[in-house]
C-alpha cells in the first residue's frame, strides 16, 4: 500500500522572522519562484509513490508549508503539536482544523508541554519504537506522554547543536533496524541509546558537509530516499544499503531551516 503523506503548497512561503539560526539574515531572501518551482518538483516527484494530501495555505503563516510539525499522527491517533514560538502558534488551529476530518483520535498534550510533531518524534519502521528529540522546541516531558498516549516504546534523544534543532534535521530511521544520523548534532547519553539500539552495520554517519545541507532530512518511501542533497561517498553508502538516493533539490526551503522530510507529514 502507497503511504499517505500530508503538504502544503507554498504560494505564502517564505522567511519573515527568525526562530532558528538558518533563518537570520535570510528575510526577505527567498525567491518565490524558485521556492514553488522546487516544491512542486519534489511534490510530482513524491505524488508518484505515495497518496499525497494537502491543506490549504494561509498568508499569516508562511512556515505552515513544513507540515511535518502539525504533530504526529500514528495508527489514526494524533497528538497536535505546541508549537515553542509564537510566530508558528499560529499554525496550531489550521491544523487542529485539517485533522478533524482525518484522524479517528485527537489528544491535547497538557498544557506548557512543547512538542513540534514530527519534526522532533520519528518512527522507526516497522517497530514499536518512536525515536523523539527534545532540547530546543520539544519539551523532554512531552515523551512519556507520547508513550503512554501511543503505547510505544519512546527513545528520548537529546538534540545540542542549534543548527539541528529538530530530530528530523540529523536523525532518519530507515528499514531493517538500520538509521542515517549526523553524530555530532546529540549528546553523549544520547549517541549511546542509538549505539545500544541500532548495530554499527546498520548506521550511515554523516558527515558535517552532507547534514549541513539536510542530508538526514530525507523522506522514505519504498527504498527510495528523497532528499536536497547527498555528497558522492553519502550517495554510495545509501546505495550500498540498497536504497536509491533521489535528490530533490529544495535550497529555498533551508533559507527557513527545513528541507524534504519537512515539508511532508506521515498520516499512515
Ligand atoms: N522555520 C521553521 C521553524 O523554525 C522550519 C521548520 C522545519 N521543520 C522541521 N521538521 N525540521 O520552525
């Protein structure tokens, strides 16, 4: 069955503050054409492989295009995100609004518990297990309750480089118990819970030139991987992994500080 992924088109797209290093001395810099050239590149190439769904774009939110935020929905069950800034606060009601049709279950997380949705809580395929950062816009307290709410077993990862604030930045779990991170973007207990989980066989490093330009940031589907960029040893090591690197350039989108894996949402 095709995966079902969630975007926003991005007509209202662009960079008007600055909450994450990526977007300052970036206002005012992106070309929207080029921003909307490149995302309904990467959305026909995507629409061929999975069930793409979209929501409506809003012009008093201009990063409502990385849908990975609006929370995370797994088995029909969503946990809305709360956004940590208040310029994407925002966001929280269009997309309450766009998951009452499709989820069968909607949660609130307490209140004053931060948690950014699927940019900061990935699922390692076909496990129990839900790898979740925390450190710069998603609360540690927001994972046991992620747990319990989902009945999964949770792997806190601490996320210390500000230039990888969210999980999905540096961090993307692949098939076969295998994952692709950037070491350098998590503390030393964290490293440990991925060392004491995931063999050495089945992790791809990357290295600082390939994470600086979203590498981690990739969106799976099948054995296909698309993703802004990957260095010729980066592209190797995936093929020899067995999956195929699709490359999807998206460079007006990391002016915000998001790539591929940002702009899409997993809804089942
Ligand atoms: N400008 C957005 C922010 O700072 C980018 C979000 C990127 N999303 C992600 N899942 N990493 O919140």
């Amino acid at each position: 069955m095709k995966p079902s992924l969630l975007m926003c088109s991005p007509e209202y797209f662009g960079v008007r503050y600055a909450i994450n290093p990526w977007m300052e001395g970036q206002i005012g810099q992106v070309d929207p054409a080029v921003a909307v050239r490149q995302w309904t590149d990467f959305y026909n190439a995507l629409k061929r492989q999975a069930d793409i769904h979209l929501i409506d774009p809003q012009s008093h939110v201009p990063d409502l295009v990385f849908t990975a935020n609006a929370g995370l929905m797994h088995e029909g069950h969503f946990i809305p995100s709360r956004f940590k800034h208040e310029e994407r606060r925002r966001e929280e009601p269009i997309f309450r609004k766009a998951f009452e049709s499709r989820a069968t279950r909607i949660t609130l997380l307490p209140k004053n518990i931060y948690f950014e949705g699927a940019g900061d809580a990935l699922m390692q395929p076909d496990s129990n297990r839900l790898w979740a950062g925390y450190g710069f816009r998603t609360d540690r307290e927001a994972h046991p309750f992620l747990a319990e709410q989902l009945s999964l077993e949770v792997v806190s990862l601490h996320l210390t480089h500000p230039r990888f604030y969210h999980l999905d930045t540096c961090f993307c779990p692949l098939l076969d118990d295998q994952v692709m991170y950037y070491p350098a973007a998590f503390d030393e207990p964290s490293l440990q819970a991925i060392e004491a989980r995931i063999p050495p066989e089945n992790r791809i490093v990357v290295a600082e030139e390939d994470a600086v330009h979203f590498a981690c940031n990739a969106v799976l589907v099948g054995r296909m991987l698309f993703m802004n960029h990957a260095g010729p040893e980066l592209a190797q090591l995936i093929k020899n992994k067995g999956y195929m690197p699709v490359i999807q350039p998206v460079s007006e989108f990391l002016k915000a500080g998001g790539a591929n894996k940002c702009l899409t949402l997993p809804l089942g």
